[in-house]
C-alpha cells in the first residue's frame, strides 16, 4: 500500500491511497465513522433551570456540542478500571455551567461552560446553548465520556469520510481538434486549453461524469476511465481530533481486528485437529 498526502489542515485531509481493494477502503472508511472514540456530553445533572428550554432539550443540545478529544489519557468507560456506572477521573471529564440574564434578553454560549480539564473544551466557544429572559436561570453539571458512533452518533469523529477511484484522463491528440467544448461543459474545470491542444489540469477534482466524453467528437479523443487499486480519501472533522489521529485509530483498530480474527481462526484449527 501506497499512501500519499495531497492536502492537510487542522480540520481536513486529502490521500490518494494505491494498492488496495474496496473492502479495505470500505473497512476502514467504517471503522473511522463509526469505531474511532471521541469525547461527547453524556450525562447532565440539571440543579436549576428556568429557561423556556425543558431539561431533555437542553440536555440533548449539549450532547451534540462537539469536544476536543484526548485519547492517550482517557479510556472507554468499559474498559476503565473504576468499572463505575458514574466514572472516574480516567474516564469521565466535568463541565459546569452557570449563568443568570439580569436586565435584558442574554444568550448562553459554549464558551460559558466550565471544564474540569482545560484540554477537554468545546471546540467553539461561538455555539449557542440557549437564551435566558431577564431572571432566568440555569445551574447544571455535564458529564462527558469517550463513546463511539455505533451508540449513538454525537461520538462521530468525522463529518465527512468518503472515497472515489482515482480518474485517469487520456486525451489523443491526433483526433482532439481543441474545440474546448469538453473545457465549457466540465464543472469541475479539470480540463484547460494550453496553447493548441486541450489537458488535464487537476485530474483528482474530476468526478467520473463522463460529460467531456459525451460532447467530444466522435470518436471521442478523451477516454475517462479509472483505477482499480487506487482511490482518493476525504476526510474532514469537526475538530475533536486532528484527521491524522483519526486515520491512525482506524488502523490500529482495523489490525486489532485482524489480529483477533487470525486468534480465533488458528484457536479453531487446533482444536478440529
């Protein structure tokens, strides 16, 4: 397998990875859904509330509130040693919050709650909780854990994981008259004009629609076609963990798999025999 980075920021990532099927791909486009763990707002303990927001909406509002994650110091509460239905300092993480609207109408952000640990914080202070009227009131405690999607989906780690084939694009210049009608038509602008003849600009962009193919002269002087062990991976999280961290959990994940599976496979032969 073959792994190479085209674009990275904090909150995104682009690969093209070569040398592998589609069921690993698919594999792990899963396992990072639905398996890589991720801090999210499980429990609330409400002790006032007077907004016009019930405790269950509210509640359920700062479930979905994303939170920067910490992997390597936090464990799954099934796996914690506290083996606590109300957690531990290893496995669970506090944020209060309490606030008041005194004399006019106030709006209650992320940024008002409270974390016991200054590494596990929302990842917007910018998010809207509620609003109070003047004289309302809220007083609660938050309790949040580390969860995977397969329970519930405010634990999913990315917002977007997809995979395509990798476009190859041909164009045989001795029946391309550089008409640029397959230039007009295409959305994604992967083919230009350079000087007298037509190419492909940013291959990767290209979506597989065939319409450049379709507009061409016949017979078509481009041929869109693509590669059966080579795909291009998006990956883009709402920044409870970097999109490295993610790819990396999802591997080491995957061979634990594996491993468990050979496990049990060479268990079973040993005993037929």
């Amino acid at each position: 397998m073959d792994i190479q980075l085209i674009e990275k920021t904090n909150i995104s990532m682009q690969l093209v990875i070569r040398g592998v099927d589609v069921p690993f791909m698919n594999a792990l486009r899963r396992i990072m859904m639905a398996e890589v763990p991720s801090m999210a707002v499980d429990d609330v303990v409400f002790i006032e509330n007077s907004s016009v927001l019930h405790d269950e909406v509210l509640a359920h509002r700062l479930g979905l509130v994303p939170l920067v994650t910490d992997l390597d110091s936090y464990n799954l509460p099934e796996k914690c040693t506290c083996k606590s239905e109300f957690g531990c300092n290893l496995c669970r993480v506090t944020l209060t919050l309490e606030a008041e609207a005194s004399e006019s109408i106030t709006t209650i952000y992320t940024g008002d709650l409270k974390s016991e640990d200054p590494h596990i914080t929302p990842v917007s202070d910018k998010i809207p909780l509620v609003k109070l009227a003047p004289g309302q009131k809220i007083k609660l405690e938050a309790y949040a854990r580390l969860g995977t999607e397969m329970v519930h989906a405010k634990w999913q780690p990315v917002s977007v994981c997809a995979y395509k084939y990798l476009p190859q694009i041909n164009i045989d210049e001795k029946l391309c008259n550089a008409c640029e009608e397959c230039v007009k038509i295409c959305s994604k602008k992967v083919l230009v004009r350079d000087e007298n003849k037509i190419v492909p600009k940013n291959t990767i962009e290209c979506t597989l629609c065939q319409d450049c193919v379709k507009v061409c002269s016949s017979p078509p002087a481009i041929n869109v076609a693509w590669s059966d062990d080579s795909y291009v991976f998006n990956i883009e999280t709402d920044e409870v963990l970097p999109p490295e961290r993610i790819v990396l959990e999802a591997l080491n994940i995957l061979n634990r798999k594996i491993d468990d599976l050979l496990g049990q496979l060479t268990t079973k032969n040993e005993l037929l025999h």
